[in-house]
C-alpha cells in the first residue's frame, strides 16, 4: 500500500536549497540529488 508525505515547510525549503547547493558543484548532481532522497521516501 503506497504512503503519502509532505515535507514540513523549512524541511521543504532546506531541500531545495541542497538541490542548488549541489546544481553549482557540478551541474546534474542536485537532480541526482532530489532522486536519491525520493528513493529513500519512497522505501
């Protein structure tokens, strides 16, 4: 049975921050980012 989250808002707005924090290390590591913490949620 699949589960539904929301991300609390600070939660929510430190994840993006990460995602770009990442883009401007190197471009394509803040999507491979964002696809391994949706894995771990989705476990």
């Amino acid at each position: 049975m699949p589960f539904t989250y929301q991300l609390h808002e600070e939660a929510y707005h430190e994840f993006i921050e990460a995602y770009e924090w990442y883009e401007i290390r190197e471009p394509g590591l803040g999507k491979r980012f964002i696809g391994a913490v949706e894995n771990c949620l989705n476990k």
